[in-house]
C-alpha cells in the first residue's frame, strides 16, 4: 500500500485538475477552429429548439373549444403537431386541421384569427431550453452567423425573441413560412436563409427539433 500525505494529494488533485482544464480549453478551440472550416453559419428552428413550447397548444385550444361545447383531449394532436401556430407547418394549415377534426362552424380564417391572440398572450411565458443560451452566447462570441428559420409568423416569433436577452441582435437573418413557396419539412427555408446570409448551403448547418 501506498502512503500519501495529505498536502502532497491535494497538490497532486490540483495540479491534474489544472492540467485537465487546459487540455479541455485546447480541446475547445480545436473543435472549433475545425467546425469553423466545415460550416460557416448555423440555422436553427425556434420553437422545440431554442424555447420550450410544450403545453401551450392543449392550454389553449382547452379554453377556446369550451364555447363551442367541445373538449379537447389530446386525441387529434398527432394529425396536428407540428402544424400549429407555435410549431412547425403554417398557422392556416393548423386552423384547417382544428376545424376538421372538432367539426367546428367557422372557416379556418376565423378560427385563426381568434386564437391567435390567445397564443400570443403566452409567449411572455415561453422558457429557453436548457443549453440554449449557452449556445447562442458560444457562436455569437466565435463569430458564427446565425439565422432563425422558423414557419410561425413572423409577429410571433420577433415577440418571442424579446423575451430573451441578446437573441434579437443575435440573428442576421429571419425566415418565416409565409415568405417561401413551401414551408417545412421542405428545406426551402433554410436554402432562403443561406441566402440571405450570403452563405452556401453546403456550409451551413441545421439545428432543428423536427424530421424536414
């Protein structure tokens, strides 16, 4: 057995602990300067990505269908998620799936404009994901271009993004839905934003929470 005074480990622990951050930092920087030479700006999704939408839709769409005398229980949310006003498809295709399956007397127009204030009342609420801070805060100190690409209006996701801080002045660019021919999964709107940040899509790379 071998006998260590005290004052000799914690010299010892110190000093390898010492060692290990440098290896980590240099580690950092390598993985860095090689992401750098393969990918030149990142694209990510909002919703399901950057902040924690969970929950919202069922809050909502619980409260609006009372005065319809209907009751949402989740049954249907697979024909719809992803097709929501704060996920992935168009708000109109959302409010078109919402009529169909709760047989509602009101075009998807009208739908539509009535929930969507509703949603809008809970983005103040919305959290950031864990991680997501870190991450913005790491490209952004590396230099990295970033852009949202997201199908949710524009009005919501600008809101969003004020409700944390340094996201707004984080993004060169934003892409919506409605400014494309065809929204998710087609990968038009990330080819749109490559080219709004004058960057080739091949050196571009998608953080995203949905199969495109």
């Amino acid at each position: 057995m071998v006998s260590i005074k005290k004052r000799h480990l914690k010299k010892f622990v110190n000093a390898s602990l010492k060692s290990a951050g440098r290896v980590l930092i240099l580690t950092t920087n390598w993985m860095m300067n090689s992401l750098r030479k393969l990918v030149s700006c990142v694209i990510l999704d909002l919703d399901g990505t950057l902040v924690n939408t969970d929950g919202i839709m069922s809050e909502v769409l619980k409260v609006y269908l009372v005065k319809y005398e209907k009751k949402w229980d989740g049954r249907e949310a697979h024909k719809i998620i992803g097709k929501t006003p704060i996920e992935a498809a168009t708000p109109i295709e959302a409010a078109a799936a919402i009529v169909e399956d709760y047989e509602l007397p009101l075009s998807k127009e009208v739908l539509l404009s009535e929930i969507s204030p509703m949603f809008s009342d809970q983005w103040c609420k919305l959290k950031a994901l864990s991680g997501s801070y870190r991450l913005v805060k790491h490209l952004r100190g590396h230099g990295v271009k970033m852009a949202l690409a997201s199908n949710s209006p524009r009005a919501s996701i600008e809101t969003k993004i004020t409700y944390h801080d340094t996201w707004k002045e984080s993004f060169a660019a934003i892409v919506v839905g409605d400014e494309v021919k065809a929204g998710k999964p087609s990968p038009e709107i990330f080819l749109e934003a490559s080219k709004r940040l004058n960057i080739d899509p091949s050196k571009c790379l998608v953080i995203e929470d949905s199969l495109c």
